[in-house]
C-alpha cells in the first residue's frame, strides 16, 4: 500500500488491513532512499521494564491482570555478539528477573534482547537495558 506522508508531518499512523490484524507481520518501509523494516506481533501483552533493577512485568493488555507463568528468554550484546543470558517464567506477580545471574556475566552485556511468549496471549520481542551497577 503506498501511503503519502503530508509535507508538514514527520510521522503517519495508519491500521494494517484487517486481514492481517491478529497475525504476525513485517512491515516495510521505504521512502527518503532508506528502507526499514519492523517485525509487528500481534499479542495481548502488556510489558514494563525497571531499567533500574532489571525486572520485567507482563500484564494483559485489556484488563491489566499479572501474567504469570508467560516465558522470558533473554539474549545479551556483548563485544563478541549476541550469546544466550538466561530464561524462565515470570512469577505470580507477572514479574521477571531479566538482569541477574549467579555469574559475572552481565559485566560484559551491553544490552538485552528479550522475547516474552504466552501460549494464550501471543508474543513480542523487546530491548531491555543493562541495570546500572
């Protein structure tokens, strides 16, 4: 679909047709000679990151309610790449740990990339940053 961006706007919204509303999708953008392109999920999940303390909370994107139990895999930048940080589920409070290890890993991570995945509410990809020590 080709959408005209206006002359006095910097940004457009626009709603993916209907057909492709509750699937996953990627979407490109052209336009300015750059090309971008963003993986959307289509998901019910409500995330918050504490940037301070390295948690995550998940929460239902209508009602606001804990999702405990939903699947947490993390993936840190180091200077050597994107290598495996740690995993789990979230607790009764809908709460993950993302940031702590038992080891001295994090000292090399320079941020996370977290997948959150829920068998009833979908899925999504997000960056977290490091805590700071």
């Amino acid at each position: 679909e080709r959408l005209q961006l206006a002359d006095d706007k910097r940004t457009q919204s626009f709603e993916l047709p209907r057909e492709y509303q509750s699937k996953n999708v990627l979407v490109e953008i052209i336009g300015g000679g750059k090309k971008r392109s963003q993986a959307v999920y289509s998901n019910e999940l409500q995330t918050a990151v504490s940037e301070r303390y390295g948690i995550l909370t998940v929460r239902h994107a209508e009602d606001g309610r804990a999702l405990p139990a939903t699947y947490v895999k993390v993936y840190a930048l180091t200077g050597s790449g994107a290598k495996f940080y740690k995993d789990g589920y979230t607790d009764l409070r809908g709460k993950f740990d993302y940031a702590s290890v038992s080891t001295s890993d994090i000292a090399d991570a320079q941020k996370f990339s977290v997948l959150v995945m829920s068998d009833d509410n979908g899925a999504m990809v997000l960056e977290a940053p490091v805590p700071q020590r």
